[in-house]
C-alpha cells in the first residue's frame, strides 16, 4: 500500500459524458502528480501540481483538466469523452517536486468509455 | 526531455541475478535516474535512483556507468515475483514532473 489513495477504482460511461477522478496524496505530500495508460500508449505523463498550483504540464488535452485542493487531494476532470480515453488513469504523489523525489502511484482509477 | 532506450523483454531463471539495461545517452547532468517496476494490475512502484554513483537497497542495486549515459538494474536473485514491467526514468533536479517513462521492459522469470 503507497498510501496514495484513488477513487473509483472502475468507472463505466458513454462517449460524450463528463467524469471526475479523485486523487488523495500521501501524508505529508504536497506534490501530485496524474498520469494515463493506455494499451498503445504507455505511460504518459498528463500534469502536476505542486500545493495547490499548477507545476507542469505534458500531454494533457483541452477536454481535460484539473486541480489541487487546499487539503492537498487533486481532481482530474475528463469531458466530452471519446473511446479513445478509456484507459487507466495514475496519481502518483511525493512531498516535493525535485528530480531526486520518489513518486508514490496510486492504484489507478480504470475507466471505459462505451 | 531526455529519453532512455530499454530491451522490450528478457528472461531470467529463479534464483539468478538480472541486469537490466537502460541506455540514456542525452542525459544531462541534472538528471537523476530512477527505476520503477510495475505489476501486473498495479500502479508503478519504485526500485532505486541515482545520480552519479552505484546504489544499493534491500530491493535492488544501481549501476552507473561513468559517463552516465547508461546505468543497469540489478536484482540479486530473482524470485517469481519480480516479474513486471521495468522502467528507467529521468527527473530533472528541480522538477521531476515532466519525466517520461518509456517503453519499459517486460521480465519474465521461469520456475
């Protein structure tokens, strides 16, 4: 257990809906970090963020966004959903932003775009 | 970013020694390199990283080749479970956020 807490574990829709993914970092943590996986993708990074504020920034589409929380948890918007995002979606946390950081991942959140 | 470059698999017996490969020719010298593995139905978990010197922990070690532009993963003796996806990674020293995991390479250990 990586103390990085992710909800819901499974997620069904249809395309065009609109979902929230919820991320709650470990203890102490200030940093989260949200990442999809896709068979033919890989691991890709979507964005991070650092108490509250947006860090950086990688292959995130428009259709989606998401935030910080002043207790730290971190929710990762999906709209106008297509297929092609089904995928497992990733938060990972760590208490700072530094490249020697160790990254702690969640379970996943699985979601299914029918 | 920097890329890193990983066999697409290997085998290893039970009980024998693993090196995996990571080849990281661009890395720059604020690059830290960090391993994960990721199980099967499981979120990535993390190995080992280093900076410019071999590393050890409970779970593995960290070889670092001198010009640091390849480094390899070394389990002591595999058990069955540490079949999994392995990564090598690189994280800028002021911000770890846009690292890229690559492809990865997938271990199987046979009985």
């Amino acid at each position: 257990d990586s103390g990085v807490t992710q909800t819901p574990k499974h997620l069904i829709t249809a395309t065009g809906q609109r979902v929230t993914l919820r991320c709650s970092p470990r203890s102490g943590d200030l940093s989260v970090y949200w990442y999809q996986q896709s068979l033919d993708q890989g691991l890709q990074f979507l964005i991070q963020y650092y108490n509250g504020e947006e860090r950086a920034k990688g292959n995130i589409l428009e259709r989606f966004s998401a935030q910080q929380f002043p207790d730290l948890h971190s929710e990762l918007n999906l709209s106008s959903l297509e297929l092609g995002d089904s995928a497992l979606y990733f938060c990972a946390s760590s208490v700072a932003t530094e490249g020697r950081e160790t990254q702690y991942f969640g379970p996943g959140t699985r979601l299914l775009v029918l | 970013d920097a890329k890193t470059t990983q066999p697409n698999s290997m085998e290893s017996n039970e009980e024998e020694p693993v090196h995996l490969p990571c080849n990281h020719s661009t890395i720059s010298g604020t690059d830290y390199i960090h391993w994960y593995r990721q199980l099967p139905s499981q979120g990535p978990e993390y190995v080992i990283h280093g900076l410019t010197s071999n590393v050890n922990n409970r779970m593995a070690s960290l070889a670092i080749a001198e010009d640091r532009k390849s480094s390899t993963l070394i389990l002591h003796r595999a058990t069955l479970r540490d079949a999994a996806v392995y990564y090598c990674i690189l994280r800028d020293w002021t911000n770890a956020g846009k690292s890229t995991f690559g492809d990865g390479t997938t271990l199987t250990v046979k009985p």
